[in-house]
C-alpha cells in the first residue's frame, strides 16, 4: 500500500517525464563515473608503458655504453702506425714491374723505375690535428697528409681495418680503438704506365678509452 501511495502521489504531483528522469539519473552518474574512472585507468596504464618503455631504453643505452667501453678499453697503442700506416698499396704492380725490369729486351727503364720508385714510397701518413680528452675518452682528428694510391682489394682491406669489420676475405685487426670516417674521397685513375688505380683521401677520429 505504502509503495501504491508513493507511487499515486509521484504520478498525481510530477509529470511521468521527470519522474522517469529522475529514476535513470543514478544510472547515469554511475556510468559517467564508471567512464571517467576507466579513461583513468587508461591514463595510468599509458604512463606504466612509457615508464616501462623508458626503462627499457635507459638500460639497453646502460648496456651498449658498457660493451663500448669493455670493447674499447683494450685498444692497442699506436693502432695507426703498426696497423694502418704499415699497409702497403699496390704490391702486384710492384711486383710486374720489378719483373719487367729484368726484361732483356727493355731499352728504357728510366720511366719504370720512377713509377716503382714511387709506389715504394706510397703509404699512408696522418697527422693529428686535434686532441679531446672526456672522462675515460680520448680523441684526436687524424688527416692523411698526401692522397695515396691503391687497388680495390686494398681499400677492402683498409676500410676493414678502419671500421672494425669483416670486409670479404679480409678481417679486422685486434684490440682496435674506435676509428669513425669524417671524411673519404677517392678518385679512379691510370698511372702513365696505363696501370689503373685508386687514388684515396681521407680524414678520421680516433677513439680511445682509458682506464
């Protein structure tokens, strides 16, 4: 009866409009909170995923840092006079001209001579132009001091030795300090003996890590 009473009194004095409105409002406050609790949550769980992310990033960067200076730490001294400047360039013109010298039915060596002359003196030079000290690191900008001549097989084998990776048959050298181009320039071209070659220029940064 009570609810019958109640019931009357709401349809008799509020329009069924209102009424009905007011019954759903709970309904809808609760979804309104429900929904603002849910974006919420999502807030947090897009925040928890960068945090991981950014995490993540800073011990792979932690990792990477550590392996550079294990990799690094035992570079050997004076690298690029034992390892590099030591190369030598353009060995089988050398070794056909050498034979074509001994050639009995060669009249005129002098420009033979002068050629073989100067590939025996064909090497790579660098002098230091600058020297940085950080911490644990230490730089110096090398520039080749004359272009210098040499066959493909030779650049493999060069850039191999200066980047630190396997370049066909050829391997990097050991306990090798970090060696990065900052610039390179070749050029194809014919000695006047016809022989062709490459001629190279290039600049570097050495990096070495102290312990």
């Amino acid at each position: 009866m009570f609810l019958e009473t109640v019931g009357k009194l709401c349809f008799s004095k509020i329009r069924p409009f209102f009424f009905y409105l007011f019954l759903i409002l709970p309904f809808v406050g609760a979804c309104l909170y429900l929904g603002m609790q849910s974006v919420y949550l999502q807030e947090l769980e897009g925040q928890f995923i960068q945090s991981c992310k950014k995490g993540k990033n800073a011990l792979k960067r932690k990792g990477e840092k550590e392996k550079f200076l294990e990799k690094y730490s035992h570079a050997a001294p004076y690298f690029l006079d034992t390892h590099i400047e030591s190369l030598l360039f353009l060995q089988k013109e050398k070794r056909a001209l050498r034979e074509l010298l001994q050639h009995p039915a060669l009249t005129d060596k002098r420009e033979i001579e002068e050629r073989l002359h100067f590939l025996e003196e064909n090497k790579l030079l660098f002098a230091e132009e600058t020297l940085r000290t950080s911490g644990q690191i230490h730089e110096s900008e090398e520039k080749q001091r004359t272009p210098v001549q040499m066959s493909e097989e030779d650049l493999k084998k060069l850039l191999c030795c200066i980047e630190n990776i396997p370049i066909d048959s050829f391997s990097p050298q050991e306990n090798s300090p970090q060696i990065l181009l900052t610039d390179f320039q070749f050029e194809k071209k014919e000695s006047s003996l016809k022989t062709p070659f490459l001629e190279v220029e290039m600049k570097l940064l050495k990096r070495e890590i102290k312990k």
